[in-house]
C-alpha cells in the first residue's frame, strides 16, 4: 500500500520521533530528562471539571455541535479578551471554536496556501508551522529568530522572492521553546510589515497565561491595526492544564475567520460540546 507523495515530503512527527528515542534509551537503562512535548503536570481546575461533569450528564449536549461555536462560548471569549487584553472582537464575526491550536494552525495553512504559495515560519518554532504549509503543497520558510533581536526574525533579511509569494507569517509570544517574550513594537513591525506585504498574521497565543515573576503577555490582536492584517489563536491547553480536552478558538480578523470556518465545517464538527458548555458555568 502506497501512501501519497505528499506524506513523504514531511519527516516524522518531531515529538513522535523524540518520544521513539526516549523510549529506546529508557530501555537501555538511562535516566532521560525529556525536554519533548510540553504537558501540564497538573489536574485541570476543579471548577472547570465540575462544570464538565454537569455538562456530560445534560442530553442537550449529546447532539452535533454547531460548528461555528455556542453564542454563549462566543460572547465568552469576547469578554474575555475585552477583560484580559483590551481588545474588542465581534462575538458574531471575529471569533470560532476550534478543537485546539494544532488543528486550527494547520487548517489554516489548507485555507489560506496554493501550491507555490509560501508560509513564514518562526524557526525554532512549533512542527505545524512547517509541516502545514507542505501538507498543504505549499512550502515553509524558516525565519530564524535572533538571539540579539530579542529572539524576534529578522524581517528585514526576507529576500525578496520569498516575500512576493508569502501568504501567511507564523509568530509566537511568549514563545515556544526559547521562552522568550514579546519585544516592544514588534507586534507593531509584524503588522506594518503585513500590511505591505498582503501577508495574513497567525498569531499563535498558547502561552499568554502561562507567565512568570509578574510578567502579563499582550495579546497581537491588541496592536493597532492587528485585526486587519492577522488572527490569534488562544488555546486554552497549557495556560488552563486541558490539554486533554482539547479547547481552542480563533479570534481576530473577520474574513480570514470566515474562510477558516468555511474549511473547517467540511473537516470536522467541532469541539466537544461539554467544552464549549464550561464557559457558561465558570467565565475563563
Ligand atoms: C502546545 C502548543 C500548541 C498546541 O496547543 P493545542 O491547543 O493543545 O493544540 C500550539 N502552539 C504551541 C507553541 C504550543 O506549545
């Protein structure tokens, strides 16, 4: 049985390679740190998982769910990053559910990429960045980020060719793995750059509640301009300890939301409808 070309064009899932290697050596008797996926260690809260528990046990939560997300998980999200970042999004037009950051990041990438199209990615940077672009029969530009600029790309060093054919720019803060924060006025950059560009912003928010010593991540959508060029993705797996449940969602620019939804209704149906309920018993 032959699996397409495609499949052979990315290299092994990288955490699945990496957990192959642990497990080779914790067979040899090595004591391994892994330094692999990222998982919380601890139980998600228990008010959310009460709220879930209700939430199973309610037939009104058994049927498909809406694709587009409950009104009720909407408006949340809305107030939310009124609340958290000062940013005002459309609780109709500027936010969805999606099943998590990995999903939505991809999806993004067979939204958003025709063959020959390129995708900019942070590098180091999260493996969809690069693998979504090639799934998608595009191709991935690694941006390397500069130690000196704050572990921020250099976007002034992108030749020329790649830029006339750059759909879309992957971005991180507080970044993954470097653990870098966000420099002040680069999210201004990224998006006078992508205004000159016609480049659309994906603007990967994994980490924007998991911060240290009184530091509080901003938000992308909450630079000025923003939602013209770009969207955020918040997922609440790392900040919340659900990455089991699998809860995200995509906020920001209206047209590129409705272009993602119109991929994603044909792909999957949704996240959980218990996940979405949570929202309506305890806000975020
Ligand atoms: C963990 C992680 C994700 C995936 O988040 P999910 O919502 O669980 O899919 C995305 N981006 C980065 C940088 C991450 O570390």
């Amino acid at each position: 049985m032959n699996a397409t070309k495609r499949l052979d064009l990315i290299p092994p899932y990288l955490f699945a390679e990496l957990e192959r290697k642990i497990a080779e050596k914790r067979a040899e008797g090595v004591d391994v740190i892994s330094l692999g996926i990222g998982d919380p260690d601890m139980p998600t809260f228990p008010a959310v998982v009460a709220a879930g528990q209700a939430a199973l046990a309610d037939p009104s939560t058994h049927q498909y769910p809406s694709n587009r997300g409950r009104p009720e998980f909407r408006n949340a999200l809305s107030a939310f990053y009124k609340r958290r970042f000062g940013v005002d999004i459309d609780p109709e037009t500027e936010v969805i559910p999606a099943i998590g950051a990995k999903e939505c990041i991809f999806n993004l990438s067979l939204a958003f990429l025709d063959p020959s199209d390129v995708a900019l990615a942070s590098d180091p940077g999260y493996p969809v960045y690069t693998a979504g672009p090639v799934l998608a029969g595009a191709e991935a530009w690694k941006m390397p980020l500069v130690p000196s600029r704050g572990f921020t790309p250099d976007l002034a060093a992108i030749p020329g060719e790649i830029l006339e054919r750059a759909k879309l720019m992957f971005i991180n803060y507080p970044n993954n793995p470097t653990g870098a924060i966000v420099p002040d006025g680069f999210f201004a950059e990224v998006v006078e750059f992508a205004k000159n560009n016609q480049i659309l912003v994906v603007h990967d928010n994994a980490y924007s509640e998991t911060t240290y010593d009184g530091y509080v991540a901003p938000s992308f959508l909450a630079t000025p301009g923003a939602k013209e060029v770009g969207v955020e993705v918040f997922s609440l797996s790392k900040g919340y300890n659900m990455t089991g449940w699998r809860c995200a969602a995509i906020l920001g620019n209206a047209d590129a939301i409705a272009s993602y939804w119109k991929l994603k209704s044909n792909i999957d149906s949704c996240l959980l409808l218990e996940a979405q309920i949570k929202y309506r018993q305890r806000s975020i």
